[in-house]
C-alpha cells in the first residue's frame, strides 16, 4: 500500500488525540496536518499544526488535498451555551470542511456524529446531528463514513461532571445492556479512533454510517447504495 496523508480537525479532543497517535505511530502514513486553535504540545518529524480560526476553513482549503480527512470536531449543549454556537460548532464546520473535502477530492472523509442522529428526531442535539450527516452524504466525496458512538470514555482535558457521572454509571451495567440496547454500551475514544483509522485504509467507495455497538468491531451497520440504505454483511 503507498504512503497516506491525512488532515485532522479536533486532534485536542478525546477521539482526536486518540487517533493522532495512531496515525503518527502507523507507518502508511507520511504526512499528517492538524488543525488547532492552540498549538499542541507534540512534535513529530510526520506532524504539521496549523492554528486556524474555524469560521475561515476555506482560507485553508488546500490542505484538503490529502488522502483522508478525520473529522472529530464537536462540542455540548452546556459548553455552546446557546443553540446557535452549537450548530456552528457541529453542523457548520463538519459540512464546511466535508465541501473543502470535495472540491480537492480527498478518498476518505470520516467523521464523528452521535448515538441517535437522525434529522426527523424531535430532539435538538440529535436532529442537528442527522441533519449534517443528511448534507455531507449528499455531497461528492469518494467515501463518507459517519461514526454514531455512545457516551465516550476517556482522559479529557476538561472535567465533565455529568458525563463522568454518567459514564461511571453506564460502564458499571453495561452489562445489562444487551440486544438493541448494546448501542448504548459507552465506548472507549481509542476504539472509536481506530475504527476510523481502519475503515480509511479499507478504502470502500460510497456512503457508511457505524452505529455504536458495532464500533467495538469496527464493522459497518449499514451503507448506501444508489440512495437506498443497505445492510452490510
């Protein structure tokens, strides 16, 4: 396989960090560009950072010209404070960066959503969630991947009191979550980073949403096909 290029949005967060190390460490890839609002505190002879203001991503837009772009910016409710902040921190610059993604013609665009996107959902964080996966999809990208994690785990920079309670609380009945109620196992961001890592170099054409519970795995719970939803075998 040839040597790979990646461009990386959100390498601060949990996932992001995650696969940052993954794509530094794994030889098939060369070069590898960050976007930050503040300089991490890593150097690596592959790594190249550029602190950006995220509103303006089309001023950086050739560094889209890369095999994969990894996509791992989000944000919460809490932390948005208003509605507004919210969608532009999760609509707006994912479909941003995925029609920057578009015009270069990069393989691979991968990107995190959440457990429960759907855009008919009457919940505000999951309908913003469907409804960037629903304008991404629509666009001409080689191969999309949406990634559909449940509450994830994880050394964060921030503390989140509520996640920590809940991720404790989850993690401790996991157990119990079985059947359709598996997806809602929470889930390690080293195991979300790694699936996107390998679903990038598969290098499968088209559309490809990852539910929760099949993550773990790293297998596809279903794809498109000619605009129809497909089951993956």
């Amino acid at each position: 396989m040839s040597q790979r290029s990646a461009l990386v949005l959100g390498a601060s967060g949990l996932v992001g960090q995650e696969l940052l190390k993954m794509l530094l460490s794994n030889s098939l890839y060369n070069h590898v560009t960050v976007f930050v609002r503040k300089k991490l505190p890593i150097e690596h002879t592959k790594l190249r950072q550029l602190e950006i203001d995220f509103s303006e991503l089309d001023k950086h837009e050739e560094c889209f010209a890369v095999d994969d772009v990894y996509c791992c910016l989000g944000t919460t409710k809490k932390k948005a404070k208003t509605k507004a902040k919210f969608i532009r921190v999760d609509y707006e610059f994912p479909l941003k960066a995925a029609k920057c993604a578009e015009k270069y013609r990069c393989k691979n665009f991968l990107t995190i959503t959440a457990i429960g996107a759907d855009l008919r959902s009457p919940f505000f964080y999951s309908k913003v969630k469907g409804q960037v996966e629903e304008d991404i999809a629509s666009l001409y990208i080689r191969s999309t991947h949406f990634f559909r994690p449940s509450l994830l785990l994880g050394k964060r920079q921030e503390f989140r009191l509520f996640e920590k309670i809940g991720g404790y609380t989850l993690k401790s009945c996991s157990f119990c979550l079985v059947g359709k109620w598996r997806k809602y196992r929470p889930i390690k961001a080293y195991n979300v980073a790694k699936s996107m890592m390998k679903a990038a170099l598969e290098d499968k054409c088209g559309v490809h949403v990852h539910e929760s519970q099949d993550i773990y795995t790293g297998e596809c719970y279903y794809s498109f096909t000619n605009g129809k939803r497909v089951l993956s075998k």
